[in-house]
C-alpha cells in the first residue's frame, strides 16, 4: 500500500489517499463464475447491442460476436452500417442483425441514433467502438449515444476518439466536463472505458495533465489510472503489455504480457461479463480478463507463440472456462 498525492488544475487541494495495487494470480472474484449462466438463453443470459464497423473494417464485428457466442452470451446484436448487410447476412441470424443508415463513406450516420437508443434500452449492455471509423458525422453519433444512452455502456477504440473529441469541445467552449459526467453518472448505470495507455495520455492531458508523457505514466501508472477514474466516476480498463482495471478506491492488475493485436477478443469477454453482471462490474471486468489470460496461455502451449491468431483464442474461450472453474 502506498500513499499518492494527485494535483490538478481540477483541485484547489491535493487529493490524498492510499491505494492496494491488487495482482490477479489466480481467480479472485470466484463468485462470478459460480453465477455464470450455465444456458445461453437469450436475455437470461446477457444481452448486447454491438456498435461497431465499417467500409474497410468488416473483420471486427465478426471477431467480436464469435467471442460473444463461445462466452456464453444469450442475446448478441449486431448494428452495423446498412451496406455490410451482404458481408453480414450470412453469418449472423436475423435477429441478430441490426442494419443501420450509414455516411457516404461507409460509417454509421446520426441518423440512426433514434433506432440505437431504442436497442440500447433494450439490451443490458451496450458496446460501442471497435472499427466504427473517425468519420465527423459518426463521431457526433457516438458521442449523442453516449450522452442519451439511459443503460450501461463500454466505450473503446474508435468511440474514445470521439468521446476525446467531445471532451476537448467542451474545455474549448469553457463548459464543465464534470456536468457532463455528472449526467451521465446519475443515470446509476455503468460506464467503462477500454484504453490504450495512449489514449489514457490524452485524456489526461483534457484533465489539466498538459504534460503527461508515455514515461511518466508508465511510472506512475497507480497515480494516473485512479485520477481518471476518480474525476470521471467511470471504471477504467487498461490494456497495455498487461491489464490494469481502476475504480474510484481499487486497482487490479492481472499479468497477460500478450495482449497485442487481441483487444477485439478482451472486449467481446469483458463485455459479456459485464452485461452478465451489472451490479458487480469491477468483479465481472477483472473475471473476464483472468478467463482471457487463461485463452491466451493455453493456445501457447500448443502453438508458436508468435503464431497465436484471434481464432485460436476465441475457440479455446470455453476451454479456457473450464480451466478456471477448477479454482471455485
């Protein structure tokens, strides 16, 4: 345990407090797999609403939905931009496919923002993000979700750019951020953050941390990771050679040292998980990212490390299951 002393321009006083980094060995949270549906039953089981891809991007939906399936996840749904629906129509069930208007580049349109809420409602969980592109309209879409959504929601990849985006826009236009959050945050849902440590970078900088650098935050990664969380109320997940989660109070580590081209893998785990468990969503998070370690290592003893591919991990999901049952 040791003590941090955080300023900000955000603070008139240093925030003190002491924190237990917490390293995941071996299962903490047996709980959540005891818990775990055992049929993926539709709903009974979890449901998501996916909003990701787009022209050029078609790969990662589909890496994303095939982690959802062999978790166990009841109630998958897919909202993509309209023109993939041949890319996608024949994979995924009817049901679990949302077409959605999209920009003459290929990305999802504002105008789908009505039918995305009504979904969202709808679903435990929504995920937004992964390949949705940087388009200036689907980044206005994507931040509208995530100001709207009355439901819990996980925001990586490209939907971190754009909630960036938002962020600077209103620092610009001297609005209060901590509005923004406070809203959000009254909704009583989750709100998860999937980063890597250079979007963590700059979303530190829109804190007042000007001149915060990969250094300085790979030396200080406790510090940082709890500012964040604490300023924003949002959990935060980093995935850097190994895996951080940060509450307001808790930080968990969990050694991976191969997380490098597998992050639409961890977000389809993490995201199943979290819908599974909305009112234990540190646990949930911090049990995902233990069954991913597992995927990982055990693809490794029968394959060249260096060969392991997402379609490795994502088959050996159930297996990697069972082997962590054994620790309840």
């Amino acid at each position: 345990m040791f003590a941090n002393i955080i300023k900000s321009k955000y603070h008139s006083d240093p925030i003190i407090f002491e924190m237990k980094i917490t390293k995941q060995e071996k299962l903490i949270f047996k709980e959540i797999l005891w818990n775990k549906p055992v049929y993926s039953y539709k709903k009974t089981a979890g449901s998501i609403l996916v909003l990701s891809g787009s022209k050029g991007r078609e790969i990662v939906p589909i890496q994303i939905m095939e982690t959802l399936f062999r978790v166990g996840l009841g109630l998958p749904i897919l909202g993509f931009p309209e023109g993939l629906l041949r890319t996608y129509k024949e994979i995924l069930p009817t049901e679990m496919s949302l077409p959605l208007e999209e920009t003459l580049s290929g990305s999802m349109s504002l105008k789908s923002l009505s039918t995305i809420l009504k979904f969202a409602k709808e679903s435990d969980l929504t995920l937004i993000g992964p390949g949705m592109s940087q388009n200036a309209e689907t980044v206005q879409l994507i931040w509208e979700v995530i100001f709207k959504s009355s439901k819990n929601i996980m925001i990586t990849s490209n939907a971190i750019n754009a909630l960036l985006v938002g962020f600077e826009l209103l620092k610009k236009n001297g609005s209060s951020l901590t509005k923004f959050t406070d809203q959000r945050n009254s909704k009583k849902k989750n709100t998860v953050l999937v980063l890597t440590p250079q979007e963590l970078i700059k979303i530190l900088r829109v804190l007042e941390y000007e001149d915060i650098n990969l250094t300085m935050l790979s030396n200080n990664k406790a510090k940082y990771l709890n500012e964040v969380a604490l300023k924003l109320g949002w959990l935060i997940v980093l995935i850097d050679s190994d895996i951080y989660v940060a509450s307001k109070d808790k930080l968990i580590l969990t050694e991976v040292r191969n997380t490098s081209g597998h992050q639409n893998v961890l977000i389809g785990i993490v995201s199943a998980f979290l819908s599974q468990n909305e009112k234990k969503p540190l646990e949930a998070i911090t049990t995902a990212i233990y069954i991913f370690k597992i995927s990982i290592n055990q693809v490794k003893i029968s394959t060249n490390p260096q060969q392991i591919s997402n379609t490795g991990i994502i088959k050996n999901i159930p297996a990697a299951l069972k082997e962590a049952e054994k620790e309840i």
